[in-house]
C-alpha cells in the first residue's frame, strides 16, 4: 500500500490523515516504485466485475484506494475521481489535489515536524474537524498539514489559492481562515528576515573606513556613516527607524543566529526578534549565545511584553553586570519627548528616567488625580491622571469651586480660570509658546473650517486652529505673518507683519459707544480680549513688484493696533535674485523666506524643523555660488556633512526644488513644503 494522505476526512484516531510511514514516522516510499494508472482511469472495475464482487459477499470495514494501492496519485486523473467520490465540484477537487501535492511533493519539507509553528510559536491542534468536502482552504485547519507548514514560496502560492480573487476565502470555516492567518503571520517573519539578510549584504558593501569584514557572519564592525540614509530614502522611513533596521541586521548576522534562523523560519516575528536583540545589545558573543539558549524555546508563545521581561531576567542570570551597564547606559539617554497622537491630540512623555524617580512622580500624579476626583472633577482615574500631569507641570489646580459671581462650570488656576474638563480643543488663558501655527485665512475669519498646522505636532482640526490662534492674538507678544500659497499648497509669496504707524490708524469708537448720527456701526470686527475677531483687508498702499499687495491685518481686540503686511513673491520656477545677499551670510530677511518655502531640511524625508537647520549654498559660496533664493535651502547639520561627501550629489534644478543623487545612482527630488490651504 503507498503512503499518503486522502483528499477526504481521515480515521478518528488520526485526525491528520497521517499514514504510518508519513514524513517524521517514517521514510516514504521511493516514487520510482510507483506505478500511475492511466489517466483516463475513473473506475477499477466494469459492471460485470463489480456485480460478480458483490455477490461474492466479501465484506471489508473499509475498501482500499486503488488510486493509490499500486503507485504514485494520478494527479491528472485525480480531479474527476474526488469530484466523483465526494459529489463535489471539480474546482474543489483540484483545490484538494493541490493541497495534497505539494506535501507529497515535499513542498513544505517533514510537515509536522515542527511543533512550534502556527501562531508563529503556537503548535499546531491535534485534532482535524472534517467537513463534507474540501474548501481551498482545508489544508489549513486544524491539524492539517499547511496548519504547522514553514514558511516558503511554495506556502504563499497556496495561500493566495485559499484567499480566492475577491480574499473572501469562499468556502472556508473560520478555523480554517485563523489557519490562514497564522501562515501568513509566518510568511510575514519570513520575508522579514529575508529583508534583513538583505539589509546586512548591503552594510558589508558599506563598511566604515577601516572597517572590514570579520567573523563568521563577514561582517565589519561599523559601517558607512550614511549607508542607513540610503535605506531611509529607499524605504521613505525615518532616520531612526532606517538606524534601527541597519543595527538589527548588523546584531542578528553577528551575535544571534539563533534569533535570525528563527525569524526565517517564522517562529519569531520582528518585533519579538528586536526583544532579545535590544535584550542583548551589551553581551559578547558567548553570553549573546546563552541568552538565546535560555529565550528562543518559548520565546514564540511568549507575547512583546511577555518575552522583555524573560530576556531581561535572562540577561540578568548570564551577565548581571552587563544588566547594570545596560540600564546605567539607557540612563545618558534620559529626555522628555513630544509628539502628535494620530487622533490630532499631542504626547508628552519621560523617557530613560531613574526608576525610583519615575515611580514617585506616578504616584504623585495619581494622588492629586484622587484629590481632583474628591473635589468633584468628572472623567474616568485616566482623564484624572492626565489633568493632573498638567496641573503638577503648569502649576495649575483644576479642582472646581463655584466662588460668588462665577459660574459653576469654572475654576480657579493660578488666577486665571480654565474649564474644568478642558479637553483637547481648549487653551488656557495666558497661554504662551514658541510655535509656528499655520491657520488658513477662512479658518481664522470663521469662513471655512479648514484644517491648521501647529509646528512639529502636525495638523490641527479648524476648531483648534481657531482656539489657539484667538489665544495667540490675546499676547502682545505674538507675531504676524501670512503666506501666500498656490494651488498644491506650495508657498509664492509671502509678509510678515509690523504695527501700522499710530498716524495712519483708524478712529474707532470705545465698545458700546454709539456710532455717527443716522449712519452705521463703523466698518472691522467686533471683538473684545476673550474673543477676538480678525478681519484681513487692501490697504491703499501699492505692493512689493511682482507681490502680492499690502494688506491691514485686525485682531479686533480694543487697544491693539492693526498690523499691515506686504506680501513679496517667493523664487520657485524662476528667480530675480531681488533678495540676494551680498555675502555669504544670508541676512535675516533671505534666511525667513527660505525657511518659509521649505519648513523642514531639504533632504527627502527629514523632518528637522528649517529653523534649526544650516542656510547652505547648492554651489558652494566659494565656488562663485550666489547667496540667493536660487542656490540655497535649509539642510540639518547631518545631511549639509552628506552633500559635501564626494560621493552625493546635490543639484537645484529649480529655485524651489532639489535632485538628491546617492552612491548607488538613485536619484530622490524634494519639493517646497505643502501648507493648508
């Protein structure tokens, strides 16, 4: 009898339908044994045969297969003899026949033999549910063969197969589809680690100076000083997660082949290999190997946070002190972070900070959260601990009271009142800061409800625009500028504001006055300090040539004056060279405009704010390169050192736009900044 499993459901006590001499029992027949019947073959026997073998009254509990009794399976054949046997589609036959296929071809190696694949990590169930025919997805479920499969080329074609054209999985069960998931959860491992071997062949090929090939892996120490910048462009990923790609790849070639075999062959995901990789960053090579020993046989069932804290005791037990060295060297890495939340809101956060430091703060900023609660505060103990985060920084007490004369809905901060529940979309009053907020003029003038931008926290929401600018309006201090955009958001022109001369100033009557006999109220906004009205209008004053006008900016707060703007043009097809600098520093005025066209580094996918960046000259000043809106843009002091290796190129095709050649001949074009319009 040869070996191999049915298309259809299998003995009770063996659920997988696995034959005796199956792949980890033992050894398979050898296929040149086999002996195909033809492929017209769909029936044994005639009428005559079968009439005579029934009379015979030779009773079998269960009737071999003759399709596979004396050979290999008919795969030709097979479609119709199961679309017969089972009633079914011949669709559905040819699904099972290629599930079963590719096991005995060996598509997926000893299948079974692996008990610690599924979720990746998770055996495979020892019990099958049979159905009343195979779906494309049978393989799959529960106890089947593709259930526990490795990764492979191979694997992925089947799925595609289950998946169907519309990824409906039609017929499927929804064990059957968790199967599926759990495959391409291994697939995604698979081709992870696959990507990473990628990334440590292209570090071997950018090795630092001096730095060359050691090791097993072939590896060098340290690599080009850029090689991560070229995979950040490549990717369109940050500069740190590129940094944290190329170390990864670096730290799994050289210390943890263990890790790296098990993410190729989807017990590990990322995420769960980037654990012990980060887990073992200070370890030589013998203790990198002990830590793994102790990890990666559980490591798979164990989730992210599940396996940090198993590395870190495993860490701990192999080299205690390299523990202490770990946490002593996170500790120079102390900062508070900010960021923004991708619902619109922003993030504050410590992070490296002393452990018993950051325990008593935590308990702090529950305690006034309780004390908040006790006074009445609504919201939940993490809108609690939230507000009094606040509160403990700014120096704010949120508890409410309902002193005489004050709404109850008010409290008392400092002296100044802010609401009880402020949420995300409010500003406390003498609220100051040093951003960049960019509001459309309709959001500002209540005309339109277009999203703003506040600086580096990223898009704000109309109603929030509005809220911090008419706070920013309330502070002689703010200052005014407007940007003139083009249809893509790109900026062509641009003023910044100054106080109109106290000569020039309209006459407007003191709130509540009444206006001229038998006339109308007197054309501007009507605002007061809590609640400012802007209004933008001509002035009739000629503009800059070639801008944009001169426009009278008004808050509408009584006592402060209007602002007049004239608004230049911005250089971005073609360039007057009218705000050229005779030297090579780039004055206040050609600095601001560059910084205005592109807000951010110049170099794709940078993120570094244009005012912290360097003004640097396309064509070096030296080199007889102007001092212009033409040869110059914002560049971070890392990427200015980029353009000046040898081996990048920088060119300005257009005012406002830069080519970026990198070693590899890759070329990455970065276009002026879009603001909201």
């Amino acid at each position: 009898m040869s070996a191999g499993p049915g298309p259809g459901p299998g003995r009770d006590e063996d659920p997988a339908r696995h034959p005796d001499d199956w792949p980890g029992n033992a050894a398979a027949p050898d296929p040149a044994d086999w002996i195909p019947l033809p492929a017209t073959s769909v029936d044994w026997m005639d009428d005559e045969e079968w009439a005579a073998r029934l009379a015979s009254g030779v009773d079998e509990d269960e009737p071999t297969d003759p399709e596979l009794e004396d050979g290999p399976p008919d795969w030709e054949g097979m479609d119709a003899a199961i679309a017969e046997a089972r009633e079914i589609t011949a669709a559905e036959g040819r699904d099972a026949v290629h599930a079963a296929r590719m096991v005995f071809d060996g598509g997926f190696g000893a299948v079974g033999a692996a008990p610690g694949r599924r979720g990746p990590g998770q055996p495979g169930s020892s019990r099958s549910f049979p159905g009343e025919h195979a779906s494309p997805a049978a393989a799959f479920g529960s106890g089947m063969a593709l259930d526990v499969a490795p990764p492979s080329l191979a694997l992925l074609g089947l799925l595609a197969t289950a998946a169907g054209d519309d990824d409906s999985y039609p017929g499927a069960s929804a064990d059957e589809i968790v199967g599926a998931i759990c495959a391409l959860h291994r697939m995604e491992a698979y081709v992870t680690g696959r990507k990473l071997a990628a990334v440590a062949e292209f570090l071997r090929r950018r090795p630092a100076e001096g730095c060359g090939p050691k090791g097993p892996a072939r590896m060098p120490e340290a690599w080009d000083e850029f090689a991560a910048r070229e995979l950040a462009w490549a990717l369109a990923e940050s500069q740190r997660a590129a940094d944290g790609l190329a170390w990864l790849a670096h730290h799994l070639e050289t210390m943890l082949p263990g890790t790296k075999a098990a993410l190729r062959e989807g017990d590990l995901s990322q995420d769960k290999a980037a654990v012990i990789a980060k887990a073992t960053q200070f370890l030589n090579e013998k203790e990198a190997k002990a830590t793994e020993d102790k990890l990666l046989g559980r490591a798979g069932k164990l989730t992210p946070p599940g396996l940090r804290d198993a590395a870190a005791r495993a860490v701990m037990e192999v080299a205690p002190k390299k523990a202490r060295k770990r946490r002593e060297e996170g500790a120079k890495r102390t900062r508070v972070e900010r960021w923004s939340e991708d619902t619109g809101n922003a993030a504050l956060a410590g992070r490296e900070l002393p452990p018993a430091y950051a325990t008593a703060a935590d308990q702090r900023i529950t305690a006034w959260a309780k004390e908040l609660r006790a006074a009445g505060l609504d919201g939940d103990m993490d809108v609690l601990r939230s507000r009094a985060f606040l509160d403990l920084l700014l120096g704010m007490d949120s508890r409410p009271t309902a002193p005489a004369g004050r709404p109850p809905d008010t409290v008392a901060g400092g002296g100044a009142g802010i609401p009880p529940t402020s949420g995300a979309a409010s500003v406390p009053p003498g609220f100051c800061g040093h951003v960049n907020l960019t509001v459309p003029l309709v959001t500002a003038l209540g005309l339109a409800n277009r999203p703003g931008q506040a600086g580096t926290l990223g898009p704000i929401d109309p109603w929030l625009a509005r809220n911090l600018i008419n706070s920013a309006a309330r502070n002689p201090r703010t200052t005014w500028c407007v940007t003139v955009t083009d249809q893509d958001g790109h900026a062509i022109g641009h003023g910044c504001a100054r106080p109109e001369p106290g000569n020039h100033r309209p006459r407007r009557p003191r709130r509540g006055s009444p206006g001229p006999p038998g006339g109308h109220d007197p054309p501007g906004p009507a605002g007061d300090a809590d609640h400012p009205r802007f209004s933008f209008t001509a002035t009739d004053q000629h503009g800059p040539p070639g801008g944009y006008g001169t426009w009278r900016l008004s808050t509408g707060i009584p006592g402060q004056p209007d602002l007049i703007i004239a608004l230049h043009p911005i250089a971005t097809e073609e360039c007057d060279h009218r705000f050229e600098a005779a030297g090579h520093d780039p004055g206040v005025l050609l600095r601001h405009l560059t910084e205005v066209r592109h807000a951010r580094c110049t170099a794709p996918g940078c993120r570094r704010p244009a005012s912290t960046c360097d003004f640097e000259h396309n064509i070096p000043y030296e080199a007889g390169g102007r001092s212009c809106l033409c040869n110059g843009g914002p560049k971070c002091r890392r990427d200015h050192r980029l353009k000046q290796d040898t081996r990048w190129k920088v060119e300005q095709p257009t005012p406002s736009t830069f080519r970026w050649t990198t070693p590899t001949g890759r070329q990455y074009t970065t276009e002026p900044t879009r603001y909201p319009i």
